[in-house]
C-alpha cells in the first residue's frame, strides 16, 4: 500500500523485504466445492481490509490518494484498474460508501477491517461514515491500526480506548460473541515495535492481531495475519503459527487476496506482480489459507486482501474496462468465464461462495 505524507515504511516495501521475489501467477483455480452462498447472509468469520482514505473535488475539496504517481484525476489514476464508480470519495454516504457495503453483502463478508490512521487521522474522520452505511447491511467494522508516526505499544492502547469510546456503542462496531464481545484491531507491521507487553491492559475488550508468523514476536497479542498476498501465493508454511495460536487460545486469521500489482501508484517499483489468472489465484489462495488451521480444522478467520487498495490491485471492488482518458487499464474480463457487466462483480461473488464453504467447515467443527 504505497504512502503519502507518512513517516513510516510503505505496504510495497514491506511486500518488497517479505514476498519471495519472482512469485509465479498460480494456475489450475480449484472451484469451491457444492457449497453455493446463501442470499443475505454474510460470514463473521470472514473479515476484509477496507481503505476510507480516498477524495475528490465533489465532497473532501479535492483529490486524495487517488494522484499518486503525479497522475491527474479522473481520467489517469494511481492505478492499474479503474473502479466502476470512478475515483470516488470516502465521505460519500449515500453514494459510493452505500454502494460498498451493497457489494460487501453481496460477497457474503460480515466484517470489514478499516484503514485507520491514529486518532484525527482523515480516516478517523470518515469512521462515522464507514459504519453508518455498514449497519445498514449488517455488516461490523474491525479496525486496522496503521503505523503512524510515534505508534507503540502505549498509544495502540490509548487507541483501542478512544476508538471504544467513541463509536463502542455503534450498532455495527465490531464484537465477537465467541470471544467475550471482544473487537478485533489488526496491526500492520506490528514488527517496528518490540515490546508489546502493554496490549494485555486491554485484553478484556480487545482481539489484537499481530501482522507476523514470527513465533517469537506474537506472544502479547491475541491472534495472528499475514496480510500480504504475494506471500500467500508461496504457500508459505503455516503450521507452526496455527498449532501456536490454537494452543494459546489465540486467534489465526490467515490473509488471501486475488493479485498484486501497484506499477501505476509507484513509478519504478521493485514488488514483483501476482497475476490474477481470471481468477485462479484468488481460488488457490481462498483453498491454502482454509486447510492452514491446526490439524484437521479450518483457521478461526480468514482477512482478504482486499476490498478496494486500488494502489495495489488487491481489491475485489467492481472494476470496468469502459475507463476514460489515455491510459490502459486492467479489468476483470475473463474472471471465472465471465464477460462484460458480469465480469465486474466476478470476484464479489467468487468470495461469497468462499465465504460460505469457509462458515461450512467451522460448523463441521464444532
């Protein structure tokens, strides 16, 4: 996730130092087996990364994030596929909020993990709206606690407190009935900090998920993820992190996400591409990351990558190949043996079928 105006390392570096280099696309999708998704209901199980932090002209005053790589908006934007509502606001509520939490329902995703800068942040901003258009879907907002500038133990803390304070009592703030109504705040790069002893303050109200399988900086917090695609595609190996989170009581919520790719966002970049194969990486990511639990179990959750990181092509939101301007974008013609109109929602309901064979596995555990 490339940055700007940030005092710490960007998603592509991060990617850059821990993906394999040269990760080949993944071939020969394996479908999700005779379990088809059930109309209106989501998974709570299945948590997807959302990014709030986006503007234009009509509703923030001008643009936002949507530049990057000195492109100019809204014909030419930072990225390699260009959305079907166009380089949209994150305050728009009505609009194209209301239209991501319609297509976060219809993929069957019953949380979403939002981008979350520090207390003020533009992102912190747009929470209010972030969860006003998810209660209308019954859909619950986690938190993704970024690394901003002077973030530590201590202030991670502080957070989880003003974050519970102040929208605690939203009918859509995020609670795990299965694990004490405890809300799940996920911390990317949790490795730039090395003590982590004062999460356990909030233990009682919290799940704090470290962005590692390191079994030697997870022990403080309260569950695991990874995050990051590229590596998912390695089929990195996960055994240790599951039997380690399974023992503890902790939570394992392995990341997948249909493809890499931020070229357009930064100019130059070294972060090898993960190609889509019309969907076959997605389908082979979606499989690994369900047989990575602890023996013959499925993980607790899983957290796609993504809803919308347009920078870096991660996202499952509806993309068009009908874009304007000079530039060539992507799109998702072919996904799954879909075309045109269909093509677009491909991946939303690609997840949906996920989703419900991941709900079905839980309750064959249980």
């Amino acid at each position: 996730m490339p940055r700007t105006s940030r005092t710490s390392p960007s998603r592509r570096t991060f990617l850059a130092g821990t993906a394999a280099a040269g990760a080949a696309a993944l071939v020969g999708a394996t479908a999700p087996a005779a379990v088809a998704a059930s109309p209106g209901r989501v998974s709570r199980h299945t948590h997807i990364f959302y990014y709030p932090w986006y503007g234009n002209p009509d509703f923030y005053g001008q643009w936002r994030h949507w530049p990057q790589g000195s492109l100019t908006p809204p014909d030419d934007i930072s990225a390699n596929y260009y959305p079907v509502l166009g380089p949209y606001d994150s305050g728009d509520l009505r609009g194209a909020v209301a239209q991501h939490m319609r297509w976060l329902r219809q993929a069957g995703t019953g949380v979403l993990v939002s981008s979350w800068w520090g207390q003020g942040s533009y992102e912190d901003q747009q929470a209010e709206v972030v969860l006003e258009a998810a209660a209308k879907q019954g859909i619950q907002v986690a938190w993704h606690i970024e690394p901003y500038g002077g973030r530590d133990a201590d202030s991670v803390v502080a957070d989880i407190r003003y974050l519970t304070q102040k929208y605690g009592d939203h009918p859509a703030f995020h609670r795990d009935p299965e694990r004490g109504n405890r809300t799940a705040y996920y911390v990317f790069n949790s490795l730039l900090t090395v003590d982590w002893s004062a999460l356990h303050q909030v233990d009682d109200q919290a799940i704090v998920m470290a962005q590692t399988w390191d079994l030697s900086r997870i022990g403080d917090f309260g569950g695991v993820y990874t995050y990051d695609a590229i590596a998912t595609a390695n089929k990195p190996d996960w055994t240790g992190v599951a039997a380690f989170c399974a023992d503890r009581g902790m939570v394992w919520a392995p990341s997948l996400g249909p493809g890499y790719i931020d070229d357009r966002a930064v100019p130059g970049n070294t972060t090898p591409t993960l190609d889509r194969a019309d969907g076959s990486t997605y389908d082979q990511e979606w499989a690994y990351a369900l047989d990575s639990g602890n023996g013959d179990a499925p993980p607790d959750w899983v957290s796609i990558t993504s809803f919308n990181e347009w920078h870096e092509g991660t996202m499952i939101e509806p993309a068009t190949a009908r874009t304007p301007g000079t530039l060539e974008y992507l799109n998702f013609e072919g996904a799954y043996g879909r075309t045109g109109r269909r093509a677009e929602t491909a991946y939303l309901d690609r997840t949906a079928q996920w989703a419900a064979r991941f709900e079905a596995a839980l309750a064959a555990h249980r």
